[in-house]
C-alpha cells in the first residue's frame, strides 16, 4: 500500500504502526508517531492499521549538547 510517510510518498507492506516503526529500523523508545495528524501513544501503535494513503510522521529525538 501507498502512504505519506514524513512528507514523501512511501510503499509499505506494514499492517500496524508497530510493524512500520520495526520496518524503518526505528528504535521505539526515542521515537514519537503522528498518525494522520494525531500523536499516538506507543501502547497503541499495534491496535492501529495502517490503510492507503496514511500520513505518518515518525519523529525520532537525538540529545545533544
């Protein structure tokens, strides 16, 4: 399926914001999900099924000084 993924156009076989995160090699403890433009917590990014034409945006914090 297609969907918008961080502003760019993206095919995906990830059924679940988990299986996308885990799909992006993202590390889920530093990451924030936008799910068509709500935040969502990571304790439903399993419960939620991804459809065709999705907006995802993954946010990833990196510290720094």
């Amino acid at each position: 399926m297609r969907i918008n993924l961080n502003g760019s156009p993206v095919e995906t076989t990830s059924r679940s914001l988990s299986d996308l995160v885990a799909e992006q090699g993202l590390n889920p403890l530093s990451l924030i999900v936008e799910y068509n433009y709500e935040v969502v917590k990571q304790a439903s990014w399993g419960e939620i099924h991804i459809k065709d034409n999705d907006t995802i945006e993954l946010l990833n914090f990196v510290g720094g000084g």
